[in-house]
C-alpha cells in the first residue's frame, strides 16, 4: 500500500505534493523521506509540463523593501500562457545593496544576496527551493576577506549533485591577490565548507582563473570554467573525485589574445561557457564569429 501512494504522490505536481504534507503525520513522513523526493525528482524531469522559466527582479520602491520578485514560467507550448504565477522569495532575502542569482540545480538555486555596499563578495548565500518555499543560509566561506587587508581578490560559485555521496554541493573557485587559487567545497548533509587539496596532475598554480561567466556550469558530475595560463582552456573539477582536469580547445578560441593587469586577466572578446541540454557549451563573440 505505501508504495502505491508514493508512486501516486510522486506523479503530482509540487504545489499538490506540499499541500499533502498536512493530511497525516504519516503522510508527512513519507513525503519527506530522500526517497520519495528523489523519486518526484525524476518523474519530473521527464515531464516536458514540468519545465520552468524563472525570471526575476528587484524594484527600487522603498514600500516594497527591496524585496526579490520571482515569476514561474511554464516551457510547455501547451501551458505556456496559463502558466504564469509569482513565486515566493527566500524569506531571509533583503538585497538593500543587490543581489545575483548563480546557477540551479534540479530545481535548487544558489543565490548571492548584498546587504553592504563596496564589497566584493555577497553577504549571505542561500540554497532556494522555489517550489517547497525553502531555503537554507550556508555558513560563511573559509574564505571571506572583503577588506584590504584580506587576500580573496575574485571568486564564483557552482552548485551540482554528488551521485555517489547521495548531495547537493556548492563549489567556490577563488584567486587571491598573488595569484593563488584556493577552493572551497560546501556539502549539504554537513553543512560545512571544506578547504580543496590538489588530488590532480593538473598543476593549479599556474592557471589563473578567467570563469568567462558568473557561474561555473555544472556537466556530467564536473564543474567547468575557463582557465589560462601560457593559452585559454577548460578546467573541470569532479564533484566526487575532487580531481581536476583539463581540456584542450579548438585552437580559433585557445590562442585569444590576453592582457595581464598584474593578477587579473582580460580577454580581447566575449567568451565563457554555458549549459545547453545538458551539455557543457562555449561562446565566443568577436566582429566576425558569434
């Protein structure tokens, strides 16, 4: 019989599911379980009506509190026009000094919120889930100077899926002021950010980090962002190995011109990687390619 219900439950959309949460202490057990979510995670994702568009906003009106607007969208050509509502923000979303929405992952979204001005990094970072209205704030990074003093010079962040360890983790890919690259790993089930060791071949010290975007795509269990040292690359980190590894690219886009300012790096074009279908994509823009 509990295996009916959960094969019944988790062919429903969200809303009807969190609605269900309050029927019975049994039904609320159920529903909470790892199982059953992952399980509704999947017959989701094989559901073209359960595609999302989410887009956003933050209105300069003072009675609004600068609060954070989210819209829902349907992709179904079906529900396309039916299917537009707004959507609860983060209840601990104040973003007086702005905000950035990173990157999603099976519906989970990682968003920076700025609560000062002046300052590099975010103030708080939150995992979201749009659809049970919950978010968690993680703790702060082992990394978090703002202030002259403080070494962290440039940062960005991915959040992606741990199939072996059964987690959703964010990955902070930092270079400091000399150069260096420190990273950082955030597991969910712990809660706690861990400092990466070098597990690779790959020789990191000498890769200063262009991420070529604001978020670092997450591709077949590895986060990917652009790096370059004697020429442009791609560099992966695997989100269960913790091993990185690079990979060559089409020689019209690894021999771009770069211009060193001290520690940082600038790129004559725009280009940067994204994700399409669930494969990892770059862009490259110039007067004659796009």
């Amino acid at each position: 019989m509990e295996e009916i219900l959960v094969n019944i439950l988790s062919r429903l959309p969200v809303k009807s599911v969190v609605r269900f949460n309050c029927v019975s202490k049994f039904w609320n057990t159920l529903i909470s379980h790892p199982y059953f979510r992952k399980k509704h995670l999947n017959h989701a994702k094989n559901q073209a009506r359960s595609q999302k568009l989410l887009s956003f906003y933050c209105p300069n009106d003072a009675d609004d509190n600068n609060r954070l607007h989210f819209y829902s969208y349907s992709l179904s050509l079906v529900q396309l026009v039916k299917d537009i509502r707004v959507v609860d923000c983060p209840s601990n979303s104040n973003p007086s000094d702005g905000f950035e929405v990173y990157c999603s992952c099976d519906g989970l979204f990682l968003i920076g919120i700025w609560t000062e001005p002046h300052v590099e990094q975010p103030s708080v970072v939150l995992i979201w889930n749009p659809s049970t209205r919950e978010s968690i704030v993680l703790p702060h990074s082992k990394f978090n100077n703002d202030d002259d003093d403080g070494d962290e010079f440039r940062s960005t962040y991915g959040l992606g899926y741990d199939s072996i360890s059964d987690d959703y983790k964010v990955f902070r890919l930092v270079m400091t002021k000399d150069g260096q690259n420190k990273n950082e790993i955030f597991a969910l089930k712990n809660n706690s950010w861990r400092i990466i060791e070098e597990t690779s071949s790959l020789d990191m010290t000498d890769c200063s980090m262009y991420s070529g975007g604001e978020f670092l795509p997450f591709v077949d269990g590895a986060f990917h962002w652009l790096g370059i040292s004697s020429k442009l690359s791609v560099v992966s980190f695997n989100i269960s190995s913790e091993v990185y590894r690079d990979i060559p690219l089409p020689e019209i886009v690894c021999y771009l011109t770069l211009s060193r300012f001290e520690y940082d790096v600038k790129i004559e074009v725009d280009v940067g990687l994204t994700v399409l279908a669930g494969m990892l994509g770059l862009y490259y823009k110039d007067d004659n390619f796009f």
